[in-house]
C-alpha cells in the first residue's frame, strides 16, 4: 500500500569542497521526482489504486465501488477519464470515471464504459487514510472538473453518492438528480450531476 512521504523533496545545496559522498538510486530519484503531480492514472497504478479504495470504502460501508479487475478495465479502456494526485510519486488520492451515453445512470454504468460518451461516470473519489481531512479531495475534484472541460465531446459529469456525501458535491457545483435507480447491498444512493461547460480555468490559488 503506498505510504505518505513526509519531507521536502529537495536536496540541500553543497559545497564542490565538501567531501564527495555515494549517492543511493533511491535518493537519486527521489531527487528527480516532483513534489506534487496531477496526471491521467494507469493500469500500471491499478494496485495502488485498488489497495487506497479498499482501506478507504470497506472500513465504512464494507463494499468497493469497484473491485481489482474493473479498475484495471477501466484504467485500460479510458485512461483520460481518471486523475491521480502523486506526492513524490507516491499515489494519494485519485477519481476514475468511465463515459456513459444515457440520461440517468443504471445498474450497468456500474462496469461499463461507453466510448465517445456525452457523460463521464464519477465510480470513486478517494483519499489515502495518512491525507485525509487536508482538504485534498476538494482539490483533487475540482481539478478533475476543470479537466473535463478539455476533454472533446463531454458535457456532463454523474456519481452517485450516500446522504451524507451530497453536501459535499452540492458544494463543489453539483445539482441533486433524486433518488439513484441503483443499489448496492440494500444501500441507497442520490444521483449527482455536474455541467461541464465553458474552458478551463488557467489556475487556482490551491496551495497545490
């Protein structure tokens, strides 16, 4: 499971008459990776993604919203559709989405993904246990949100969320659709929906 790094990234300056010492790979690449990077998830990243959502949903509702096989399903059909925050290449929170052609979402937009789709499927937002209450899902949400709006074609985002979560996505521009048609485990669920329109932002003043 990937581990917070705690730490500055950077190397300290020193002098050319200091005594010139080893340096590990490890440290050599620590060195080179950058403090913080948004970028589209991979199937290479499934396991980090799977081992983040298990600890993440199982501990509170005792269900994933998807399971190992399906991540790597969709971070190989529509790997645009995701984004992962990496913190000195460590994985700390990511969403994944998969595209979806119909006006409400159903019980099958749960494992598929429609190619060249008006709408984006949000399946999971999460965090791992040592970044949460740092204010990261926000940030990583609006930027996954401001990235749509250059993805070609898209003009919509749908999830589906518990009652306690809909605060959060009404807060971050999302409009309540009603009661969701899918359950899962006797849960029940409100679907969300999200208009992407216009250009994105050039920035944001996030601390990121």
């Amino acid at each position: 499971m990937a581990q917070q790094v705690s730490g500055s990234p950077f190397l300290k300056p020193f002098s050319l008459r200091a005594a010139v010492r080893v340096v590990s790979p490890l440290q050599q690449r620590r060195h080179t990776l950058p403090a913080s990077e948004f970028r589209n998830l991979t199937p290479q990243d499934a396991i980090s993604v799977f081992e983040i959502e298990r600890e993440a949903f199982v501990s509170v509702s005792g269900e994933c919203p998807l399971i190992l096989d399906e991540v790597l399903n969709f971070l190989s059909q529509c790997p645009e559709l995701s984004l992962g925050w990496f913190e000195e290449g460590q994985l700390v929170a990511f969403i994944i989405g998969s595209g979806w052609d119909k006006e409400r979402l159903s019980q099958e937009a749960m494992t598929h993904h429609v190619p060249n789709s008006p709408s984006v499927h949000i399946h999971v937002l999460s965090v791992h246990r040592h970044c949460r209450q740092q204010g990261k899902g926000s940030i990583l949400l609006w930027r996954y949100l401001q990235y749509l709006r250059c993805v070609p074609g898209l003009r919509r985002a749908l999830l589906i969320c518990e009652d306690f979560l809909v605060p959060f996505y009404l807060k971050a521009g999302f409009k309540e659709k009603g009661p969701s048609a899918i359950s899962v485990s006797n849960m029940q669920f409100h679907e969300m929906e999200y208009t992407v329109g216009g250009q994105a932002y050039a920035r944001r003043n996030s601390g990121c």
